[in-house]
C-alpha cells in the first residue's frame, strides 16, 4: 500500500518565503552601508544563509509535526532578529546620508526697540530709521532686504558695535538690526542693556558657504578635526560665538588621539579681517573663519571640523545612557550640580553644566578647558564600548540634528569599518593653550576693551609641536 504524502501547510511556506526576503534585505542593507570589512560581511553572508537554510528545511518538512513545531518557533524568532537588525540599519542608512558638508549657514536677525519707545512690532517701524552695522556682509545684506519687503525705512549705519548702541540708546534712530550673536555679544558687555529694549521682530537668514575640508584617507593618513561648540540651543546651523575650540589629532596607524583645548577668549589674529579679537568671536562670522583663524595660529591644516552647540550635548550625552567624565576638582556648579573629585556619572543636563562652569575654579577659563577635553575623552569611551550597541538606535537619532560636520559618509564608514577589523586600543592624550589675563580691543566690539587671554607663544609652540608629532606618528 503506497504511503501518503503529508501535505506542506501554506503557512510553513509562506514562513520559508518571509524568511529567504528578509535574509535577503538584511544582506543588502549591510553592502548599502557598507561599515563591515568584507571578510566579516562574507561570514555574515554565509551564517545568514545557513540559518535561513537549516530553519526552512526544518519546516518545509514533509514528515515530523515536532520538528516543524521547533522550527516554527526558531524561524519566528530568526524574523524578528532580523527585523530588529534591519531597523538599526535604516537608522543607519538615515543617519549617514546627513553626513556631509552643509553647504549654508544660518544667520539669526532681531529688530530691537526701546521699551518705553512704544513699538511692538515690525510695522511700527514704517518710514522711521533702523540703526545697523554696515553691510559688508552678504547676510546683513540679505536680511536688509528682508526688511524692506515689509517696510519702508530708513538705514543708518556704522561699523563701530558700540557706536551703534550707544546711538540707539540716545534715540538717534528708532530700531536697532541686529544678528543674535552680536546682540548676545552686547549684552554679555553691558548687563544694563537687556533690560532697555524689547524685541519687536525676529527672523533668519541662510548664507551660502564654501567647503572647506582637506581630504585625506582618514584610515591610512593622520588628520586634524576642528571641534567648535557654540553658545545657543536650536539649530547647529546658525552661527554663533564658539565657546569650545578643540583640535583633536588622529594617527591611525599609531592609534594616538591628541585633544588640543584653546580658551575662548584667546587673543587671535582673525584670519579674514587680519585683525585681533577673541577666539570666540570668530564664530560670529561662520566655522570657516574659526578654522583659518586657528591654522594660523598653530600653524597646521584642519582637515575637517565638527560643529556641535548645547542641545547636542545634551542629546549625545543622553543617548549614549550617561558617561562617566572625570573632574580633577570636587565643586559646585552655578546650575547647583554638585561634582567630586574623581569620576562623576552625568546625564545630558549634568555634563552641560560641567563644561560651561568656570565661575567655581581660581584658574576660571583655563580649567574649563580641560573639563571639556575630559568630556570629549568621557564621550570618546562611551562610543568604542559595547554598551553602545545597547543605546544605538537612541544614539543615531540624538545625533540626527545635532552636528554639522565636513566629514562625508565615505570617510565615517571606511573608519568604522577599520575599527571593527582591526579593534584598536587608542591613547587618548589631552593638552591646552595657556596666556596671561588682559583687557584689550576687539575687531567684533571695537570701542570697548573687553576681558582677553594673551597667548603664551611657548604653549603655541608646544602644542605644534605636539600635534605634528602625533601626524608624523614622532611623538
């Protein structure tokens, strides 16, 4: 008596066929992103496949309800690993195609009027006078323009910062155009005049830029990265006075990363206006004039830069579960977060304050700086350790909006992909320029000493020294 065949269920085919698709997109994705060296994406290749081979044979068998069973259960299990890998990848694959040089930059206008002017809005201001800088620059010219779309008015303008308050507060004209980090810039000089104006209209403007990377196989060849942390929340985009100035040196191949702090208020020559100023301030003309400013300064080419504000620390830090930074002082932020000596756990909020306070330490900017150098080594950490798999959907979505940066895809996923080949250890070392206490002019607020940080010419040195060392792979 012939036996009778049993029947495949169309579920365990349907199940085989799901299986063989999503085995197939998971492969895909992982070429498209392309971070996995090829011999460990061969070997994903071939225990994908086996897997996708031994659980559809289990259930696609005619004979054995227990091992159709077992394999109903491996092969459901197998689904939705896959599932969860391949939402990492698109999370990936959104990340990374952000990467890249932007090519604008976001200038933020406020139109101020004296409180007891009476005007409380843009209109208010029809055929009456609006004070100025003068319009050297393409953004002031652009937000002029937007001005005049709305109102008939009349422009004076000077290119003296101090000029222009002092003439607004003495009512030589009715309105006062301003870009926020001038207007910060004044308000951080002169804590009286935030309380002798009002904000009547606030818009921005994008500015065209150019990129300014020096590529390198990032894999193979030593390079320099600008990091710059401006002094707002919001959009990384706008540009704004950089209160973080770091160069991090990278060797590859000696796997040495050397993090150069430059204080905020350090006298430099402004690379565009060939004129001194804060260091800060050269963030008030775009990323750009920041890093020409600090090549010339050391003396050395920035490959890349990476431009990173408040909210972005906040969010990293957050995504990444928290780091552990350490602080070579036990004190008390002016925001109330208490720090010990030692290694200090801290969420988004915690590490913000930490490299913001200066107002608790004798040596005031000059330990700042190297609490944030100990940041940026805290974050470093967190981002090569294994718990970072844990938080890395959190991590890419945080970082989405969060930087702005010249690197592209290609230089990021190459790197990647160098570290899980050949998983290095790196030695992190950190180092800061140092000066003397002074008041002196500024380009940006000429009229008015400000507080400014001589440079010690022998720590200049030292640290070009110690960065080329580190490139040459010397050190």
């Amino acid at each position: 008596m012939a036996k009778r065949k049993t029947k495949i269920m169309p579920f365990f085919k349907f199940l085989a066929v799901a299986m063989a698709i999503i085995t197939l997109i998971t492969l895909c994705l992982f070429k498209f992103i392309d971070i996995l060296p090829g011999e460990y994406f061969l070997v994903l290749c071939v225990l994908l496949i086996l897997f996708d081979i031994v659980f559809s044979c289990l259930i696609l068998a005619r004979r054995g309800v227990k091992r159709r069973a077992i394999g109903t259960v491996f092969s459901i299990i197998y689904i939705i690993f896959l599932v969860l890998i391949i939402v990492y990848e698109l999370n990936t694959i959104g990340f990374l195609k952000k990467l890249g040089f932007t090519d604008y930059k976001t200038e933020n206008y406020s139109v101020l009027a004296l409180k007891d002017s009476g005007y409380e809005e843009l209109n208010d201001l029809e055929e009456k006078s609006i004070g100025s800088l003068d319009f050297s620059s393409d953004g002031l010219k652009k937000a002029r323009e937007y001005i005049e779309k709305d109102i008939d008015v009349d422009f004076i303008t000077t290119d003296n910062i101090t000029e222009l308050k002092e003439s607004f507060l003495d009512g030589e004209y009715e309105g006062m155009l301003l870009e926020d980090s001038m207007l910060a810039m004044i308000n951080e000089s002169d804590e009286t005049f935030n309380d002798k104006y009002i904000v009547i209209y606030e818009f921005s403007i994008d500015v065209e830029t150019e990129d300014i990377a020096h590529e390198v196989d990032i894999t193979e060849e030593s390079f320099n990265i600008y990091i710059s942390g401006i002094d707002t929340y919001g959009s990384v985009s706008s540009v704004s006075r950089s209160d973080v100035n770091m160069i991090i040196t990278v060797n590859p191949n000696t796997h040495k990363i050397l993090i150069t702090s430059i204080p905020r208020d350090y006298y430099v020559t402004l690379a565009s206006k060939n004129s001194k100023d804060k260091l800060t301030h050269a963030g008030i003309y775009g990323i750009e004039e920041s890093v020409a400013t600090l090549e010339n300064l050391l003396d050395i080419k920035i490959n890349y830069y990476v431009k990173v504000n408040f909210t972005s620390v906040i969010d990293i830090v957050d995504a990444l579960g928290g780091v552990s930074v350490y602080s070579k002082y036990s004190f008390t932020s002016k925001d109330g977060y208490y720090y010990t000596e030692g290694y200090n756990n801290v969420d988004g909020k915690k590490a913000l304050s930490f490299v913001r306070e200066r107002e608790s330490f004798s040596e005031g900017d000059r330990t700042r700086v190297e609490n944030q150098a100990a940041m940026i080594e805290a974050l470093i950490n967190k981002a090569i350790s294994p718990s970072i798999i844990v938080n890395y959907t959190s991590l890419l979505n945080a970082l989405n909006n969060s930087f702005i940066t010249n690197l592209s895809t290609n230089d990021l996923t190459e790197f990647i992909k160098m570290q899980i080949d050949e998983m290095p250890s790196w030695e992190i070392e950190n180092i800061s320029l140092n000066g003397s206490d002074a008041y002196d002019y500024t380009y940006s607020y000429g009229g008015t000493r400000l507080y400014v940080m001589y440079p010690d010419n022998e720590t200049v040195i030292n640290a070009t020294t110690k960065i080329n060392e580190v490139l040459n792979g010397t050190e």
